[in-house]
C-alpha cells in the first residue's frame, strides 16, 4: 500500500505504508514489511506508564492517566493535568526535563507567544509523561535526572518494553531526551494487543491506562490530533497513540487486536489516510470513514481544496 498525494492531474508525492494486525499476541494480517526495526516514540508512552504509575505512589484519576500516556497539544486542560501530577507527587515544573516548547494547539500557541517570549516545559507534548517519571524518582529517591539509558528508572521501563514486545529491544534517544525503543511494527502489535485484552477486563494497570485514554481523548491527546478523534468516534471501545514520523497504534478491546500502521516517510497526514484504508479492510465499521475525510483533503493557503490523499494498492 502507498498514500499518493494528488493536486489535480499530477502525483505529487507517494508515501509508501506498512501494517500489521496482531490479536491475542499473534500476526493475523500485514501489508508491507513488518519485521524491520523501527523507532516506536510516542506510541509506547502507555507502556511507560504502566511502570511509573505506581512508583509515583499516589492516587491518579483516570483523565491523570490519560494525559500521562499523551503526546498532549498543550491546551488548558493539559497544562492544568500535568500540573495536578507533579503537585500530587511533590514536584514543579522544574523537576522536568523534556525541554521547553510551545502548545502543538494552534490557538492554545498563539495566545501562549502572546502572553510571553518563554516557552515552558509543561507546553511539551511530553511533559504528562515526564512528570509522572519526575514522581517517581522523588518518590524512590532516584537522582532526579531521568534521562539517561543506565538510570534504574529507565531500565525498568526497557524491561517492561522488553516484557510487552516479546523479543529484542534496542533504544536510541527520543526528541523529549529519554530512551526511545527500537523494535519492529510486528513487535509493537504484540504489545498493543496485550493492552486491548487488559482494556477489554480492566483489571490491571495497562488495561486502566487504556480505559482512561479512550474516556478522554481529548486529555489523551488534543482537539484535531488523529488518535483523540479515533477515540471518540469509535462504535467499541478502542486505545489510539501516534507516534513521531508517521505511526500509530491502536487496541480494539473487544477483538483483543491491534492494528499498527507505519508511513515510511514519515508523513502525519499521510498517517490518517493509510490508517483509514487499513481499518476499512480490516475493522470496516469500527471508525466512520467522515472522521478521515479532512486529513485526505490537500488545501491552500486561503483554504480551497486543490488536491487529495489516496491510498493505493
């Protein structure tokens, strides 16, 4: 499968797509090659959360988790959220170290460079993530710098990574500073699938992640982010998680599935489009094709629609 980008009669770009279906751990259906290694970035943020939810030894609502297992757009509620997490654990903003940045939320960042010249960490798309690993450490006494691939907190969350994929894990340095897994998509399923069979029960830490992420996409994610409205306009309960350069993972509790989809160059909207022909073939009533329509479009700069995104193949 490829997504052709087309401004009237020309193609103007091909983004050439793996997928993968797994349930109950195993390989069902693919496209493409899923055995190469591939960096897993956000999309393994459920995972990490399911190791620093209890070190942090506090009680966290669901919409905590939800914002904690986010590559978030940094609007008010995710900045409220994130805050309440490092309060309940003892810890400001300084105790993160994913780096300052601007909302990923188009009107939460213009009103952001409006109100100061000084971006703040707690506007990162990661910095739900980071503030529960920031708890944790204070709450172990871990030295409070978490970043590096030989911190203990660090090497639990390689192990639990590890534990979920079922085979070999290398790591690499992720854009907010802390390891980043390597593995293949094949791999990533069989965590995912993992995830939607404790969704479908609730019975366990990962199971409850999941649940919060699909009662609060929004928290999960941001208004117009792909997995927030897969979220909210799926027929079942179902987990979405993008992650950088073109991928996404999502857990369809009642089949106990996943459905991963890499765009091998990488592009987001590309990413929404091939993630809409994989479900169509696979899970045809799960999503309604409406919620993928507006990623397919190609527009100007004024607005008017000149092209579109097509899957192919």
């Amino acid at each position: 499968m490829r997504i052709e980008m087309r401004r009237g009669h020309a193609v103007e770009s091909e983004h050439p797509v793996a997928a993968v279906l797994v349930a109950d751990g195993q390989v069902r259906e693919s496209i493409g090659d899923v055995t190469p290694p591939v960096t897993w970035r956000s999309a393994a943020k459920p995972f990490q959360l399911e190791v620093t939810l209890p070190l942090a030894r506090f009680e966290a609502p669901d919409r905590w988790l939800a914002v904690g297992a986010s590559s978030h757009w940094g609007q008010g509620v995710h900045e409220a959220l994130v805050g309440e997490v490092l309060a309940a654990g003892g810890c400001s903003e300084d105790a993160l170290y994913c780096g300052a940045d601007w909302p990923s939320h188009p009107a939460s960042r213009a009103a952001a460079i409006r109100s100061t010249d000084v971006p703040r960490a707690i506007w990162n798309n990661c910095s739900g993530k980071h503030a529960f690993m920031a708890c944790a450490c204070r709450a172990w006494d871990y030295d409070a710098d978490y970043r590096p691939a030989n911190h203990p907190l660090q090497q639990r969350l390689l192990a639990n990574v590890v534990d979920r994929a079922g085979g070999p894990v290398t790591t690499v340095i992720d854009g907010c500073g802390v390891p980043c897994f390597v593995l293949p998509i094949a791999a990533m399923g069989r965590a995912w699938s993992g995830l939607a069979a404790e969704m479908a029960t609730g019975g366990t830490s990962l199971g409850r992640i999941a649940r919060a992420m699909a009662a609060f996409p929004v928290e999960a994610g941001g208004e117009g982010a792909i997995d927030s409205a897969i979220m909210a306009a799926a027929t079942r309960p179902v987990a979405a998680k993008v992650g950088a350069e073109g991928l996404i993972n999502v857990g369809i509790a009642g089949e106990r599935a996943a459905v991963i989809v890499k765009v091998w160059t990488g592009n987001d909207a590309a990413r929404a489009v091939a993630l809409g022909a994989v479900l169509a073939r696979w899970f045809p009533e799960l999503v309604p094709p409406e919620v993928f329509a507006r990623y397919a479009e190609v527009r100007n700069v004024v607005g008017r629609v000149v092209g579109e995104r097509v899957a192919v193949g």
